[in-house]
C-alpha cells in the first residue's frame, strides 16, 4: 500500500498530478486535449493577472510567483478526475532552473493524463508549447527504488523552450482515476494546498446529488461555498491572498495548518474495512503439503504455547522474506497471497500481514489485519474515512486475553514479550463487519532505552591520567538500529570507527579498547570503551558527565490565531538513564560534590538525579523518562522555564580548594625535567610541600636565574631556606621582596616560619595575621595561628581559627585532629572527646576518626570502653601496616596499655619494615613506658634514615633530658623545633624540658 501526498510549494502546479494507488493498466502516455466539459473557466476577478508589464500579483522576493491556482474535482460512478491550472512568474534565475523542466508523475494502472494547457506569456505575447510541436517524454524512474519500493509511476517530461526570467508560465491538466478496488466509492483529497501572499486561488468541486459525497475541508482554509443545481451538488472558493499561518510551536501533528480538502463516500471506518476484508482472507492461505505448510509444522513441533509459536512465524516474516514494496498490477491495495510472498522470498507490508495471518490462522491464533497510518495517525479520528489515510498494514493478534500488534516489516523483534504498542495512535482492524477505529495507547517505558555507565579510577591523582571506562546500553528499535549500522562497518574499520564515535562523546579520554555486542536474546546492545582520560580539575572541579537534566530552547511562545491554545507533544515514549562513578584520591577524603539531588515530574517528564561520595568515591545517577505524548500549553509554558534552568545546573566534584597531592602525584611532577622558569617554579612548590626544602631553594634560585625580577619566586626562595633553618639568607631574601610587594602573603608565610624558628611566636602570630588579612581563607595561615596561639596558651584563639578552618572545609582530618591536640594541650581531655562524638555521628566510618576516639576515651579514663574500642578496631586492621601503627601510635599518646601498644607497632613494621612513621611511633611507645635507653636507641635507628625527622628528633631529645644528657637532649630539642617550631603539639601535652 503506497500514499503519495500531493505536490507544493513550487511545483503547486503539478498537484492534481500526484499518482493514484495503482491498480489497472491505463493510459501510459500524456494526451493532449482540451478540458472536460465539467471543467468550468475560471470566472473574472479584480486580482486576476493581466498580461502586460504592471501586474496584480507583485514580486514576493521568491524565486518564483505563484499567481493563480484553480483546482476541481468531479465524482461519478466511474470514477474521480482531478484538474489544476495555474500561472506562475518567474523571477530569478534559481526560480528558471526550478521550472524549466516540467515534469507529471502518474499511475498508468488506475489513471490517464491529459494535458490541456503549456503556454509562456511574455508581455501581450503568448507562446503556445504544446502547439509549437514540443513534445512529453515518458520515464518510467522508480524514484524509490532504494527504498525496495516498486509502484510503476510514470514520468511525463518537458523543457519548454524559451523560458525566461519575466515570462509567465501557464500550465493546466486533468488526472482521471479509477480504481476496481475501490469499486465505485469516490475518495480525494486535494491538497497540501500552499500559495502565495496575492495567489487567487479557486476550488470547484461536483457531484451528483444520488452520490453520498461527504467532504472536510482543513481549520485552516476559508469557509466553502455549497450550491445545489439540476440534482447537482457543488462545492466552491475564490479567494485571493490566503495569508501564511505558522505551525504552533511543539504542537501535535493534528494541529498542522496545512490547507486541505477531503472527499470521501465511504459511510464511516468499518466500510474500508469491509472493502478490505475479502482481499485478506483470499491472500491468507496455506496451500496443503506446500512449503509454506512444512514451515508451519516445524513452528508447531518446536513450540508448545500459542505466544511461542506466534513469536516463532513473526521472526519467520521477519528474517526471511525481505521487504519489496509491490505497487504495480492491483498491487497498491491487494496484497500479494502467502504462497507467492514465501516462494518469492520477498513481499511489501500487504504481502507480509497476509503471510503472517496465513501461519497464524494454521496455528489456531486469532489474528486479523490492521490499517494505520504512519504519518497522519494523530487526528486520525477527526478526518472523513478514506483509504488513502492509510500507508501501512499490521497484524491484530489476541492470545491469552493480551492484545499484540505484530508488524511483518520490522527487524529485530525477539518474540511477544519485546513487542509494545506501536506509535501510529489509531488503527483500523480489518473485518468484515463491526470495525472502527481502534486507540493504540503507548506506556511509559519501563525501562531505559539508552543507558550510559561509566567508571574512572582517579586515585593516583586528579593531575595524572585517569582509566575511563564506559558501558553504553541501547534497548529496542534505536539497538536494532544501530546495529544493522556497525553491521555495514568493515571489520578493517571497526576499531577505527568505534575509536571516533567515543572521541566524539569525550573528547578527553584516549581509547585504547574498543567493542560491540548484541544479544539476540534480550535485544541489547552494548558499546564499550576503555580508555585514559586527561581530566579537567578547573577552579570548580570536575564536572561529572551525563548528569545534566532538562534541556533549553523549549520555546512556545504563539501568535494569536489558529493553534494558540493547542497542547505541546513530548518526546514519548523516552527514557534515558546515567551513572557514573569516580574513585577518588585520598579515599575520597576533603572532596566535595554539588547537592543537586531530583525527583520530581516537571512538565510531564519524570527526572532524577542522585549524587554523593560513598565508600570513597563519588556516585551520581540521573535519569529522565516521559510520561505521557502532550501536555497543555499553560503547563508547557510553566515547565519550558523548569527544564531551562535544570540544564543550566553543571555538577562538579572539588576538593574545596584543600587538595593534597598524591605520592604518584609528586613523584610525576618531580621526575618531568622543567625548562622554562615556570617548571622551575612549579616543581620548586612540589619541593617546599615535600619538605625538600634544598632542592626547593635550588629550583626558586633558578627562577630567579631566568627572570631576575620575580617577587614571588623570591618570597618562595626565602620562605624555603626559613623552613631549612637557614634563617639569615631567609630574612635578607623576605626583606627584599616584602619591600617590594607587602601585600605578597608569601612573604608573611616566611617571616611567621622564621620568627617561629626563633622561638618569637608573637612575631610569627602578627605576620600570620597580616596574611589572613591579604586572604581570609588563607588556610595555611590559620592552622599555624592556630599552633602558635596553643603553644602561648592562648586556648581560645587557637580554637577560634581550627573552628573557621572546619567551616571551611568541614571534615577536614588535619583540622579535627589539630583541635583534639589544642584541647589536650590546654587540659581539656573531656571537651575533645564530645568534639570528637559530633565528628564520628557526621562520618561514622571514618577509621582515622575512630582510633581517635579510642584515644579519648582512654585520655578521660574511661578504659574499658577504650580498650573495647582499640580491640575492634585491631580486628578490622588485621595486619594492614597503616591502620596498627595508629593504633600503637593513639595508645602511646594515651599512655594506655603500652605493651599491646608495642605489639601493634611490631605488627605494623613486620608489614611495613622500611616505614620510618611506624619506626618512630615504636620508640615513642619506649618512650612512654619509660624506657630512655630503648627509646634513645629506636630514635636513632630512624634519624639515621631520616635526619630530619622532627618528632624523631624531639622524642629522642625527651629521651635524653630524662636520661640525665641535657647538652644532647637541648640539641636534639632545638634542631627539632628548628624544623618543626610547633612539633612540641604532636606530643598532646607540654613537655617537661628546660
């Protein structure tokens, strides 16, 4: 079955010669002949053209003026015949070579074509074509035939000759159409029907009074003027200057302003259906001990159920006949029978419904034929009956109580259970009495029909490359699709097309594996990529993929007029889904994630969106799904605003400007070989953090080398050799460049860390004072104002700037362990303890946090809970070196239960023997049992490896004060705190040294 809609715009001229459904053999060339006598001239009108150089319809700027258009129809027992003349003026060169060639298409099975009229106008000069001997060339195209659409429409062509820009070309013909099918029932429609701003257009249509000729004309065309004369019937416009009307935006197709009239006899929907029922019941035969019938028996042997072997004779139709459209010979409307479609091994949408209704009536399966329409199903039900409404043909079938729609022309269907309501909106069930038009309800999918899945593993570092793994899976006729595309691809190519396609979607991963897979079974398909992904951290974050909702551009907006008011479609049915998941450094420790958590429906689409870090990682999931095909224009307008500013929300993971780098970080960093002073600078920076404060010296001196007169790299340079004790060089380099830039907060760092060293702790405090003024989250100023207000006393300032760090950045662990040692400090083992209860309610997983607490409880003698709390939490470190040495480490600080202490410190060097943390926290806890001699000893042993080990240092100058050696132990406590002026902290309690 094959619709054609008429020619428009600016070939309008042509459209009374769009071809008819093709039926029997007729006229297979052009005649040349004045019109019918039903024609009627075209009466006189003030807007009608005169020849001349001033005429009534003036230029639109067009290629091409269309200035008339008349169009008729007449109905008789024989048939239908359509005529059209038009005038248009050419007005450009692209609006010659759009006209210089005429061309007619039509169906010589069912219709003739005559030409009445082929004239230029030039001025008052009229150049008749046809009478100058021109001739029609007739081709046979199959301008589908790509698409396996053979409908056997001519082609009448013709260049006439002299055509210039100016002329006026005048062009009328008739289209006579009879088709047996249809027996003497009338149908047309006339249209689209597109003009110009001054075309005069007239519509005529007739008909006997003993026809039952019922008509519709579109919203969008003027009321039509009925008379009644000699037992005729006769519909008429003349009008000039139809204005444009614009579609409503988002409007449903029902609301198309397109200008039509319909004319139809049938009586109502069941009368097609009626017509239609015998053609169907003849095709669907299964000749006896056939081919046909063997396959048949061989469903009916290998399935036991009814839905089994449904699904087995629709995936038969399916696979193994191809799609050939077959418009030819009473093609268009009666199908082919089933024994030919299955010899043939190819058939078109009739031949298909046949064929499958022929198994399935074998198989004892109710089933009948359904009409619908591909492109016109919305506002179906409003329009006259007529069979040219519909393009397309299925399968109604009924098992168990459940309505299925099988369509013969699909791929890919895996059986009932994937199939769903098909998007035409109406149906037509073939009958032979009792049909009407049927409402074809689609659901809200149930599940996604594209989901996106992708994992990234950024624990070495948000700077290094990242592996990025994406899992992409398609559901439903969008896989089938897509698959019959990667099908087509070269396995050569493959690789090379797949790599593209995911450069594409992210154009910052690397992939290095890619793959597909379709699994017959359940109709997914999935796409694959590993990769290595360049992330981008910028000032706020990294910005998670796939969780953007919503979207812009939904504007609605209307004129007054036709489909004002009208609803807005939606995208329906559609459901898409997202997560991704992104493992981060420090287990997730300091990062942040924008709250933007949804679940609500907004303008009839549901959307979700979930987000957060769990387990140290960040998991976000989002989604959309629509729930119904429109809404009204008032709730439209409302959520367009809604979903504009969902998609402006962008989701970023951060680090709240408080990153650490990683080891690998570093050692990446370190190992790249600088080479402009900006290298140095930066690689100067990862030495200051690391404590390597020579080689930070070297690399700022080098900067300086390169540009003399960089303040800051001098700031650096100075703050570097006060952190390595080298105090006099550090003064005269901050001098300098203080002098040179007071507001450098560098600088203040460096005179803080030098006074610090000197033991003037006020000094330190007003210069970190200074920097906090030049920047108010200067977090590193705050937490040494912070330990140096502690080792003064001055508890409550010193709480004050931990309390503002943690605001900053709340659950920060080097703040909340800063705070328990302040309040220890001072003496006030009970307020660090319900500090610490609040901090383990926000993160009660948090490990580091639990040891901690085990610590205060032992701190405020509350043993037995303490010794509970270290007993599990040795349990759930089993032998990982990290978690025992802070256990041995927390109960020495406590001074509790010192021999378990040591054996959780033996445990963790047995795991870790090069750790000089776990070293020094094993000669801590000789320390705190009293033991000098062993502490003096295991204190060595570290220092030896790392001399410049400041807690090392202080404990075995501790050590020693106690063991009688104050000259040693005042050396090893000054160069200590000459590398560290607040180590005194690390200890918990002020020390008893001179």
């Amino acid at each position: 079955m094959h619709h054609v809609l008429l020619r428009s715009a600016l070939a309008i001229l042509l459209l009374v010669a769009a071809p008819a459904q093709a039926q029997m053999s007729a006229n297979s060339a052009p005649i040349i002949a004045p019109p019918d006598s039903w024609v009627m001239p075209l009466p006189p009108a003030e807007a009608t053209i005169k020849t001349g150089k001033k005429t009534a319809a003036p230029a639109t700027g067009l290629p091409a003026t269309l200035i008339s258009l008349d169009m008729q129809a007449r109905f008789t027992a024989e048939g239908s015949a359509r005529y059209a003349a038009s005038s248009v003026r050419i007005e450009t060169p692209q609006g010659l070579a759009a006209l210089g060639t005429v061309s007619i298409p039509w169906s010589p099975d069912t219709s003739s074509l005559t030409v009445h009229r082929l004239a230029i106008r030039r001025g008052a000069e009229t150049i008749d074509i046809l009478a100058n001997g021109q001739t029609f060339t007739v081709l046979r195209r199959e301008n589908n035939l790509e698409a396996a659409m053979l409908d056997g429409v001519l082609t009448a062509t013709i260049q006439p000759e002299g055509l210039q820009v100016g002329d006026i070309l005048d062009f009328a013909v008739t289209i006579t159409t009879r088709d047996p099918v249809l027996k003497d029932h009338n149908e047309l429609f006339l249209g689209p029907i597109v003009t110009g701003p001054a075309t005069r257009l007239t519509l005529r249509a007739s008909w006997a009074d003993n026809r039952p000729v019922r008509w519709r004309k579109s919203a969008t065309l003027p009321d039509l003027r009925v008379t009644k004369t000699r037992g005729e019937t006769i519909l008429s416009l003349d009008v000039t200057g139809l204005p444009e009307i614009a579609y409503p935006k988002g409007a449903p197709g029902r609301f198309n302003p397109l200008r039509f009239v319909e004319f139809s006899d049938f009586a109502q929907w069941g009368d097609i259906a009626a017509l239609m029922m015998p053609l169907y019941k003849e095709a669907a035969t299964i000749p006896s001990r056939s081919p046909l019938a063997a396959e048949v028996e061989k469903i009916r042997a290998a399935h036991s159920d009814p839905a089994g072997r449904a699904g087995a004779a629709l995936k038969l139709v399916q696979d193994r006949v191809r799609y050939v459209y077959q418009g030819m010979n009473s093609g268009n409307l009666v199908p082919a029978d089933a024994a030919t479609s299955w010899g043939r091994r190819f058939a078109d949408c009739k031949g298909k419904t046949a064929l499958l209704l022929a198994m399935l009536h074998a198989l004892e399966i109710d089933a009948e034929p359904a009409l619908v329409s591909t492109n016109l199903g919305d506002g179906l039900d409003a329009r006259l009956p007529l069979v040219g409404l519909f393009d397309h043909i299925l399968v109604r079938a009924q098992i168990a109580g459940k309505t299925y729609w099988m369509d013969g022309t699909r791929t890919g269907d895996r059986g009932l259970q994937s199939l769903s309501v098909p998007p035409f909106q109406w149906a037509l069930p073939v009958r032979a009495d009792d049909s009407r038009l049927e409402r074809l309800d689609q659901m809200p999918l149930s599940e996604p029909t594209e989901h996106t899945e992708i994992r990234v593993n950024a624990t070495r570092g948000i700077s290094l490359p990242a592996p990025f793994e994406v899992d992409q899976i398609v559901r439903g006729d969008q896989a089938v699709a897509l698959k019959a595309q990667l099908d087509t691809i070269a396995p050569s190519e493959r690789e090379k097309t797949l790599k593209a396609y995911w450069t594409k979607q992210y154009s910052f991963v690397t992939p290095e594996l890619v793959d597909w897979t379709f699994d017959t079974a359940t109709g997914v398909l999935q796409l694959t990529m590993d990769g290595t992904a360049d992330l981008d951290w910028t000032s706020s974050g990294y910005e998670l993929d796939g969780a953007g909702l919503g979207w812009s551009g939904s504007d609605y907006a209307r004129d007054p007029g036709y489909g004002a008011d009208a609803p807005v479609r939606l995208s329906f049915p559609q459901y898409t889904s997202s997560r991704e998941t992104i493992r981060l450094p420090w287990n997730g420790k300091g990062f942040t994630v924008t709250d933007a958590d949804i679940d609500k429906t907004v303008g009839g689409f549901a959307f979700h969106r979930k987000v957060g870090i769990v387990d140290g990682a960040v998991v976000m999931e989002a989604s959309s799904r629509s729930l119904q095909p429109e809404i009204p224009l008032a709730e439209a307008l409302i959520a367009a605003k809604e979903w504009e500013a969902m998609s402006k929300v962008r989701l970023f993971v951060n680090t709240a400007g408080h990153y650490t780098r990683t080891p690998e970080e570093t050692a990446a960093m370190i190992a790249r070989k600088p080479e402009t002073a900006q290298d140095f600078f930066r690689r100067g920076n990862l030495f200051l953090d690391q404590g390597d404060y020579p080689a930070a010296v070297a690399d700022f001196s080098a900067v300086l080398e390169k540009t003399p007169d960089d303040n800051n790299a001098l700031a650096h340079r100075g703050m570097s050799l006060a952190m390595d004790g080298k105090l006099d060089a550090a003064q005269a380099d901050l001098d300098k460049a203080g002098a040179k830039d007071a507001s450098n907060f560098v600088v203040q760092h460096g005179r803080a860390a030098l006074a610090a060293r000197r033991g003037d702790f006020p000094s330190a405090i007003a210069s970190l004072s200074r920097a906090i003024d030049l920047r108010k989250d200067n977090r590193y100023a705050l937490f040494q104002r912070s330990s140096a207000y502690a080792l003064l006393g001055e508890t409550e300032k010193a709480l004050a700037d931990i309390d503002q760090l943690l605001t900053l950045s709340p659950g920060a662990g080097d703040s909340i362990s800063r705070k328990i040692t302040i309040l220890s400090w001072a003496g006030r083992p009970e307020e660090a303890l319900a500090f610490m209860d609040t901090q383990r309610k926000a993160d009660p997983d948090n490990v580091a946090l639990r040891i901690d607490h085990a610590m205060l409880l032992a701190r405020n003698e509350r043993s037995a809970e303490a010794r509970d709390a270290f007993a599990a939490l040795r349990v759930k470190a089993g032998n990982r070196a990290g978690e025992r040495n802070s256990l041995c480490w927390s109960a020495a600080l406590a001074g509790f239960d010192l021999d378990q202490a040591d054996a959780d410190c033996t445990a963790a060097i047995k795991a870790a023997p090069d750790s000089s943390a776990i070293a020094d926290s094993h000669a801590y806890v000789a320390l705190r049992q009293g033991n000098n001699a062993l502490a003096i000893s295991r204190y060595s042993a570290v220092l030896a490896r790392q001399p410049r080990l400041a807690p090392s240092l202080y404990g075995r100058g501790l050590a020693k004060m106690r063991n009688g050696d104050t000259a040693g132990g005042t050396a090893d406590l000054g160069a200590a705190r000459m590398i560290d002026p607040y180590v005194a902290l690390t200890f918990l309690e002020k020390p008893e040294t001179p």
